[in-house]
C-alpha cells in the first residue's frame, strides 16, 4: 500500500492516475471530504486528514509500505511535512519520496530553500528510507494566466529571464518510477525541462499555437507581489514567490538538468505540447 499526500494537486492527480494504470494499491489523502467520492471512483482508497490534524494522519499511514508528499505553497508547509514525516515513520512507513524545491539544501539563502530544506533534513533523520524530488517551476503556472491571455492577449513576464520550466507529469512520473521500482533510496532528483524560456519565448510559443498575436508584458515585482495576494496568495508566500523570481534575470532559474532523460529513458515534457493540448484555455 502506498499513501498519497497532497493527491489531488498538481502533481498529486497525475501520480494517483499514473500509480492505478500500474495496478497499484494507494490510500489517497484530501483534506476536503467533498474530493472522496472522485477519488474511490478512479480505483484508489481515500481518506481525509488535514495536514494538522495528527491523528488523522497517523490513521492515513496505517499499513502503509510507502508514501508520497507534497504539501501547497504555504507558510506552515514545513510544520505540514514534519506532522506527516512524523506520523509515517511512527506508522513504520517504510520509504517516503518527498516533493520540495529545485536548490533546498542547508546552504540555501532564499526561503523557499531554507523552507523545504528543513524538511528534507527532518526527512533524512526520520529513520525512513528517502527520495527528494526537487522541481523548478512547473509548467501548469502558465494556467495562472489563463485569463489575460485568453482574454487580452498578453503574457505577463514577472520574472524577466529565463526559466528551465518542468511539467508537473514528469514529476508525478518521476515520483511512480522512484516508489515502484529499485534504486532509489537517498537520492536527491533536481528536476527541470530540457529548455530555458525566456518571457520572449513563451510569448512567441503561445503567439504560433493560438494563431493571433500575444504580447509579454513586464511586471515589477511589487506589481508581481500585489498580483499575487490580490489571486489570494498568502503574503510570506508572495514574498518569497519574488524572491525566487529575482534570480531569473542573472540567469540562475535556467539550469538543465537531465534527470527526466536519465532515470526515466524519455525526453522531458516541453512547453510548446502544454501549450497545444491547451490551447482552447488560452483562447485558442
Ligand atoms: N508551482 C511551482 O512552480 C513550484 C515550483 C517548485 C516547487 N513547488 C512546490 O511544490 C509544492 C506544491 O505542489 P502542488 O502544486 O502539487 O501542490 P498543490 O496542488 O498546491 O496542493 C496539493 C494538495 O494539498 C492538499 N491540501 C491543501 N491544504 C491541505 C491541508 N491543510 N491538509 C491536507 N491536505 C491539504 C490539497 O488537496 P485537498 O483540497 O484535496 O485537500 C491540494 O490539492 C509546494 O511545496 C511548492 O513550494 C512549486
């Protein structure tokens, strides 16, 4: 039995489908009861637990080999995984592959490093075998501007450099791979696209897909912050949001890394296909 935290996010709902096509047996973990009954129906056990409640998450490890974790962008995220670390190694899980952040390692300067670092070291010590997972920015962010795009034509640049974007599947894939087959206990997986997209870019790919022109339009990053918290963001996330976004222009949010082609014998997703499949999202 393998559990899901976090099983009906961005990474989570792919892992889930992915871990069913392997005739897999999970336990999928929502805080919201109202995502049950959709999650029995694709074939899986679910249960609800909220990352703060400590009893409910002991219940949700119970007889679980393994377990998957990714909490939200959030605040408290690093309480979150330390109550889930907590309660599957008391459950005697076994192997967790955990979802954190491209740089998080103890020597990060920024906070979404310093944040997802703690739990990965909280992981390391927790007796379980390990698997970090750690993206760039995903792919399906660009469904954030679905609306500006759809609906005035513009692609807002609120990073202003390149950025080596990952599609949250090869994510998901990347989690499947690590919890069903052999070699990866202690490993730490950097994971990015196999191109770095400038604004200019994605611009340019939305501009050919949707066959009408697309303009990029700059943001400040006050302007990126307000933005953020007006879409409902939390404020410390929105800080550290533009933070991280900082790095884009000296070029440091471009790194490839092979990890994709290496462990999972296939090209990384690219952004031009998420664009195409889509494209009736943008306007198209
Ligand atoms: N977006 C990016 O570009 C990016 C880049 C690098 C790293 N990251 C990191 O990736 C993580 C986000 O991954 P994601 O997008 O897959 O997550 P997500 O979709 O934002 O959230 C995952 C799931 O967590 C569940 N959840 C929310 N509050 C909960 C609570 N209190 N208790 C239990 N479950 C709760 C929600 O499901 P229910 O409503 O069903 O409970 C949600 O579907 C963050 O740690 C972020 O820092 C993101």
């Amino acid at each position: 039995m393998i559990v899901i935290f976090g099983a009906t996010g961005t990474i989570g709902a792919p892992l889930i489908t992915t871990l069913l096509t392997k005739g897999i047996a999970l336990r999928a973990v929502t805080s919201d009861a109202s995502h049950v009954a959709a999650l029995e129906a694709q074939g899986c056990e679910a249960v609800v637990a909220d990352f703060e409640d400590a009893g409910a998450l002991a219940q949700a490890c119970k007889g679980a080999q393994k377990a998957f974790l990714v909490t939200p962008a959030h605040q408290e995220m690093g309480r979150w995984k330390a109550n889930v670390i907590q309660a599957a190694a008391d459950a005697g899980v076994q192997h967790m592959v955990m979802s954190t952040g491209l740089g998080a390692s103890p020597k990060a300067k920024l906070t979404f490093g310093i944040w997802h670092s703690d739990s990965q070291e909280l992981l390391k010590e927790s007796g379980m075998d390990w698997t970090l997972l750690q993206p760039t920015y995903f792919t399906q962010n660009l469904l954030w501007q679905a609306n500006n795009i759809a609906n005035e034509n513009t692609y807002l640049d609120d990073v202003g450099g390149p950025v080596s974007w990952v599609d949250a599947r090869d994510i998901a894939d990347m989690a499947a791979e690590a919890l069903t087959s052999e070699g990866h206990h202690g490993k730490a997986y950097g994971l990015t696209g196999e191109e770095a997209l400038s604004g200019e870019d994605i611009t340019a790919l939305l501009t050919q897909t949707l066959e009408r022109d697309i303009t990029c339009r700059g943001v400040s990053p006050a302007d990126a912050r307000a933005n953020m918290i007006a879409s409902g963001m939390i404020a410390e996330v929105a800080d550290a949001m533009v933070e991280l976004g900082g790095l884009a222009p000296k070029g440091y949010l471009a790194g490839i890394e092979t990890t994709v082609q290496d462990v999972l014998g296939r090209p990384a997703r690219r952004m031009a296909d998420f664009i195409a499949e889509n494209k009736a999202t943008f306007g198209g």
